[in-house]
C-alpha cells in the first residue's frame, strides 16, 4: 500500500501544482507546455488505476474477451512507435524482425493482445540503459489457425534465477533496492501472465543476471484472411544491393541482432538481394550489375555523399535515417525511411508506399468516415459532449445533444439514430433507467437501436452488468481515439461507412490546405478553432461577416459613440485573435483599452488604419482556395444578412434561427466561454427579432456578459426566446 500510495500521488502532485500554474499564465507557449506535463501525468494515473481495477477484475475472473478482427501490422506498428518514443533518451537501439508470411487478418482480442506486448516492452526498456531491445514477431501455422508468437530481448540488468519464480505476482518488484528509481506498481507482468492464460496463451522468460532477458508471449489466434500480412507487387522486377556496415553502425551488443535482421529479412521478402560488406565491394557490386534498389543508412551515406548522389540520379537510393533526423537538402533525390527499418516497411517503400512524412504508418492503413451517420450523445456534462462531439467530428459523424435521460427520450422519439452514447451517472434518470426505457417503447427501432454505455467506474464486471441492463456496448472515460475507433467499426452500418486510403486523404489536403499569409498564425488558429476543419471554418465566417462589421464600426466611430464602439473593437480583437491573426488582434486591443481609459484621442488616430490592416486581411482570405470552397458550399444555416445598417432593412428571426444561436450560448454560458457568448450577441443584432430589433435588450445581455454575469445574460436571452415564440 506504501508503494501504490507513492505511485499514485506522485502524477497527483504534477496535475494539481502544473494547473495551479497554468491557471496564472499567460504565455501561450508556456501554458501549452504545463498542460503537456498534465496530459502525461494523467496518463501515467490512469494507467496506474487501469492496472490496480484489471488485476482485481482478473483475480476474480470477471474480465470477458472482446474477439475482433485485425491486422497484426497495425498492432505491431503502433507497439514500435510507443517504443520508439521510450527509448528516445536512452542510447538503445530497437531491432524488429517481422514474419512478412504472417496472415494479416487475424480474429482475437486484439486491445489484450497489444498490452501483453507493451507491458513487455515496458519492462525491457525500464531495466535496459545500453545495447538494445529486440521485437520479434513470427508465428506457426495449426489445424485452429496460427500461433502468434512476439519475443521482446533485451541486453538489461537480467535477474537471477530464484527471483523468476516470483515475477509475475502482482503488487512488487524483484529488488526493490536495485529498481525502486525505476517506479511503478508492479503489476504489469502480473497481469500480462493472467490475461495471457484467459486468452490462451503463455508467456515465457529466459534470463540471466547481467545478461538481459527474453520474454516470450504465445497466443493462439483464427485466421480470418490467409494472405500473408506483406505482399510485393511484383518481386521478380526487384533487385536490391543493401550495404549497411554493423561495426559502425550498431551499439556494441546490438551487432548479432541486426545481423539476424538482416538475414532474416532477406528470407521474407523474396527478391534477389546483394549484400555488401563495405563501401568498395559496393561500387565493384554496382559496376556490374544494375540494381532497381539500394539500401543504405546515413553512416554509409556520409561515407561518399558524391558517390550516393550519383546513384540517387539512376536508381532508387532508399537511406535509413534517426526519426529526430531533420530532412536535409543533401538527401533530396533519396527516400528516407526511419528507423527502425524492418521487413514491413521494406515492402512498403519497394511496393512504393512508404511515405518519409508520415513514415509511423509505412503500410497503408485505411481510414474511414461515415458523413450519413447520425449519433445522439446523452450526458448531462456539456464538456463531456463536447469532447464526444469533437472526437466524433473526425469521423464527419453529425451528432445530436441530449443533456438528461428525459431529453434523450423526447429525441429517440422524434428521429432515428444510428447508435447512441449513454452517460451512466445522471441526475434524476440515470442512464441504465434511460436505456430501460428506450428498451421498452414499442416499435422494433427502440429495441435493435445500438446504445453505448459511457463510464468512468470501470470497476470489475461493468461490462457484464452494462450489456444485461440493455446497452449493446461499453467504453470507459475518458475515451481513446483507438478504442472508440474500434466500436464504430462494429456499430456503424457498413454501408455508411466510406474508407479511403490515409495517403490519398493527405493528397487531396494538399490541394486545398495551402494558407499563404503572414498575417495569419496557422498553428494558434487551430488550436483556438479545436482543429483544421473549424478554422477554416471560421476564417470563412470572418470574410462573410466582414462588410457588415466594418461598417458598424466606421458608423461607430463617425457618431462617436464610444461605449458602443468598445464592444464592437472589442469583439474584433477577440474574432481575430481566434483566427491566429494576432497583429491585428493585439491593435483591436489597443483602440478597446483607449476607450475604455477615455483616451480617445488614441481611437481618432488608429481608428482607419486598424481598419484598413482589417480589410487587406479579408481580402486575403477571399482568394484563399479552401475558404472559397467553404462560402460555395455555404448550406444556409446562417439566413443572409442585408448590407444596410438601417434596423428597418434588416432581416427577421426565424425561431430555427434563434434555437440554434440560444444552443450555442448555453453552451458557452456553460463553459463560461466570455467571447464566444459576445459573439453569439453580436450575432443576434444583425437581426430583428420579433417586431424589433431588440437593442436595448442585447445592450443590456452585453454588459452583464462583460461583468461575468453570465447566467443573469441567458435568463435575459430566453425572455427574448419566449418574445419570439410569442409573437412579439
């Protein structure tokens, strides 16, 4: 109890001290930094409380298998990216040896399978400071299917033989002394043992102190596809000249390993290969023969940059870099493949997929979206639907909000989706009450419609309980992207799902994605706008509410009506600073806190250039491809504002209209999001609003907004809703 006590208030300590200190900066950068720390702090919890609640589940055999099918490249793939980054400050190499003959889709509980392997792995890069750590995947053929078999060795501190008869009890280490600096629980090699033995399997450990260790996990698994995992196109066009120098390049310790690589490799992938010893056997070897294909690493290439070059110009140079290696104008005719270099990506640069820019997924994986579907999210927590929604948004899933049992009731009743996330712990109806009484309506929707339980007690035997009360599935809070990958792809109807290949997806970005402007800070715009798409989207809302703005301010300033005009620069500031504008942002700023000092001497001066710098840069943004494509597309949702500032002209309210703007200030009121709630107000007096215009109304909702008033500003707003409703 002592340890876990230690292990848990220790990441405790950095979330609570990081916030604390977040909470008084105002340096961007800085504050993205100590939310980093956060986010990795809280990782390290919750995989701490993961582990203590599985190891319970295990012990008491409640934990049930959840078989799907997969592609062992992907595991595998995203088990040497994790190692990757591990081992990025240690001096380790990480040698994989990967059976390219392995079927690639295989039927298991992949997610226990990918943890087995990662506690593994964990394990060897704790107690390995120099030399390296091995990944070997193969597998052997039965009358059931395969036998899987990943192998992890490491050159670390080993153990002595009596100590393995207690290594995979839970709740310690095997010398505290020696591995107390390392942390931890000790229960990931426990549990690795138990969940191996409910799938199984085994696992195994050869060690010797000093020496290092080999464990070896065993898992039988169906074949669902039995082409192997790693085709080339066509083998007998290829020839490869390899020449990679172990002496020079391998850590002492590693050398025999990549020798085995290597060896292995050139068994796997079946193609005439010539390998070189050094650098002369290499041009004699080149002189004779022409080869479509040589491989190389950075340490050959610097051997005879001149000569390498040369060859870049006649054949395909293939150069084997460090993943921190920058790309550098020396390699431009070469494809650089980071390291680790094994068989998969081998297949993929000579199959001529492997992309240097997004070199963590050299096989092509496919990726969906599934633009016709449609989900309810039931949670009474507006951040938690967010967070849902915006997970969600990546998939171009449309998503409908219900913040109580009750409301996920009326909205079941009044349209048909195609699945739902349910929130547990709700006040007044829970949501297994909820799902009770979706169950029970009559009409064969309400019984077959997929209900998702969503939970942060993930305690032993949820699953069960969840899917006897109803629920057609289960996902633990918070939510991994992974995860909830998996379960669209079980509870999405196939045929609203469209799958494209990643690179094709990063090719068609490319044509639209360009945004040319200094005046604009891409990177702060998306971090403000929660991503790409709701930039571009918003940068497409700046040019269409650009002429309006502009003219209200100029009317602003010619009348001298400064209180007014505050507010109005004021929300300028904030529009442009959520764009990544920031020049501009920081001179709305200037002319807000000068008219809020009374210097509006200050204004007079800076009032038409601030302006002018505003125009220039929507002008900018209207000849900018993707924002173009935005306001073509423009489905109406926004009803089109006349360009006259007289009230008489302006356009009425729809009730559409007001619901959708009064939504999205509750959610903002909700989050206490100040400028957003500003803009929502702004939004509304372009507009009459029943048989007027309502500005002393908006005025009044404006300043109890900037007085942090803000639940007094939406009682106000839903008097002028009911205004509306009732014909006034």
């Amino acid at each position: 109890m002592a340890n876990i006590s230690h292990e848990i208030r220790t990441p405790l300590n950095t979330i609570y001290g990081m916030s604390e200190m977040a909470q008084k900066q105002t340096d961007l950068n800085v504050i993205k930094e100590e939310i980093y720390n956060i986010q990795v702090a809280s990782k390290k919890l919750m995989s701490m409380v993961n582990d203590i609640l599985d190891f319970s589940e295990l012990q008491a055999g409640e934990m049930d298998l959840e078989e799907e099918v997969y592609n062992i490249s992907s595991t595998i793939n995203d088990v040497i990216n994790m190692t990757m980054a591990a081992v990025a400050e240690k001096d380790l190499d990480v040698v994989v040896d990967f059976d390219t003959s392995i079927p690639a889709l295989l039927e298991g509980d992949e997610k226990k399978i990918r943890r087995i392997i990662m506690n593994m792995v964990s394990n060897a890069v704790k107690f390995t400071h120099s030399g390296y750590i091995g990944i070997k995947v193969s597998g052997r053929r039965e009358s059931y299917g395969i036998n899987l078999s990943v192998s992890i060795t490491d050159t670390g501190i080993g153990m002595r033989e009596n100590y393995m008869e207690n290594l995979f009890t839970g709740f310690g280490q095997l010398d505290t002394r020696r591995n107390r600096q390392e942390g931890g629980v000790g229960l990931g090699l426990a549990i690795s043992n138990l969940l191996a033995k409910k799938l199984g399997g085994v696992i195994t450990v050869n060690s010797k102190e000093g020496k290092g260790s080999v464990f070896t996990f065993v898992v039988p698994q169906k074949i669902v596809k039995d082409q192997p995992v790693a085709v080339l196109n066509n083998p007998e066009e290829i020839s490869i000249a390899c020449y990679f120098n172990v002496e020079r390049q391998a850590r002492p310790g590693s050398r025999d390993a990549f020798t085995a690589q290597i060896e292995n490799m050139v068994k796997n992938i079946p193609v005439s290969w010539q390998l070189c010893k050094n650098l002369d056997e290499m041009k004699r070897r080149m002189k004779g023969k022409r080869y479509t294909h040589v491989f190389i690493t950075d340490v050959e290439y610097e051997e005879d940059p001149k000569y390498f070059d040369a060859i870049a110009l006649r054949t395909k140079l293939m150069i084997s870099v460090p993943r921190n290696a920058k790309i550098d104008r020396k390699y431009e005719n070469a494809l650089l493949m980071y390291r680790p270099v094994y068989s998969l990506s081998v297949v993929a640069a000579l199959n001529e997929e492997y992309d240097s820019e997004h070199a963590e997924k050299p096989i092509k994986s496919k990726r969906f979206s599934a633009p016709s579907a449609h989900v309810l999210v039931v949670d009474d927590n507006v951040m938690n639907i967010r967070v849902i929604e915006n997970i969600l948004s990546q998939f171009k899933i449309s998503v409908t909000k219900a913040l109580s049992g009750s409301e996920a009731l009326e909205k079941v009743e009044s349209m048909d989706f195609d699945f739902i996330f349910m929130d547990h712990m709700m006040p007044d109806m829970d949501g297994v009450e909820t799902t009770h009484r979706i169950r029970e309506k009559v009409g064969s929707y309400y019984q077959r419609v997929p209900i998702i339980a969503l939970t942060a007690n993930a305690v032993a035997g949820s699953r069960k309980l969840f899917l006897s009360e109803g629920f057609s599935d289960f996902l633990e809070k918070p939510v991994e992207l992974s995860v909830l990958e998996r379960v669209l792809r079980r509870t999405l109807p196939p045929e609203k799902m469209i799958f494209e290949d990643a690179e094709d997806t990063m090719k068609q970005q490319e044509t639209t994605d360009s945004l040319e402007l200094t005046d604009i800070d891409k990177e702060t715009g998306m971090l403000y706008c929660g991503g790409e798409e709701g930039f571009y989207m918003i940068l497409a809302e700046c040019v269409l509410n650009y002429e309006e703005n502009a003219a209200l301010l100029s009317e602003l300033f010619q009348n001298k009506d400064w209180e007014n005009y505050i507010i109005k620069i004021h929300a300028l500031k904030s529009t442009m600073k959520s764009i990544g504008a920031m020049h501009l942002s920081d001179r709305a700023r200037e002319l807000e806190f000068a008219g809020k000092e009374g210097r509006f001497d200050i204004i007079l001066k800076n009032h038409d250039s601030v302006l002018s710098e505003y125009e220039s840069l929507m002008e900018q943004l209207k000849k900018q491809e993707r924002v173009n494509i935005i306001l073509a597309n423009d489905s109406g949702d926004v009803v089109a504002v006349s360009e006259s500032t007289d009230a008489s002209e302006k356009m009425s309210l729809t009730m559409e209209n007001f619901d959708a703007l009064y939504a999205k200030f509750e959610d903002a009121m909700y989050s206490l999001r100040k400028d957003e709630m500003l803009a929502i107000v702004d939004e509304l007096s372009r507009y009459k609003i029943g048989k007027d215009t309502k500005k002393s109304e908006l005025d009044k909702i404006r300043r109890k907004i900037n007085q942090d008033d803000y639940f007094a500003a939406g009682s106000d707003l839903e008097v002028l809703r009911n205004d509306l409703k009732g014909g006034n």
